[in-house]
C-alpha cells in the first residue's frame, strides 16, 4: 500500500456523509451514515475520533504514541488513513 500519497501535515476530518459516535451497545465506535452503521475496531477507532480537521497526522501519531505508550505508529496510522480516505469515511 503506498502512503507516501498522504502528507502527515495534512489535516484528516471525519467525511461530512458520515458521523462518528461510541455506542454503547456495540461497546465500541462506530460511523453512522443513512443506508447503515460500519464498526470500527479498537485501533480504528482512537484514529477516527482524532480526525477533527484540526489535528496534523503527525500530531495523530504522536497523540496515540503517547496515549498507549507506543512507538513507530506512522506506517499504521497511514495505512489506515489510506484505506479510510478509499472508504470515503475521511477527508483530508
């Protein structure tokens, strides 16, 4: 998968055909759009509900690397990223 195509100074936000929501009865995050519901994992999720627009990737990355006590996270989250922006679930 090629991520170089994504910036880390660019600036993800949830697409406008979808909101983002935790749902307890699924006990995890979830985006909602009218034909459905798609349920995100773990990781997908502490991703997605970074991706405000407002955040750089890189802070992203450095976010999650913090918060879990992590290192080298960059390739994953890109590669999510990629993947996401397929799913149109994010705009960057």
């Amino acid at each position: 998968m090629d991520t170089a195509s994504t910036n880390l100074d660019a600036t993800p936000r949830v697409s406008k055909q979808f909101r983002l929501q935790w749902e307890e009865a699924q006990q995890s995050w979830v985006l909602l759009y009218p034909e459905g519901m798609v349920k995100l994992n773990g990781s997908a999720g502490e991703i997605m509900k970074r991706c405000t627009g407002m955040a750089t990737l890189k802070e992203i990355v450095a976010d999650l690397e913090s918060s879990f006590d992590a290192h080298g996270l960059t390739k994953d989250v890109l590669g999510f990223v990629e993947v996401a922006k397929k799913q149109r679930w994010i705009e960057v």
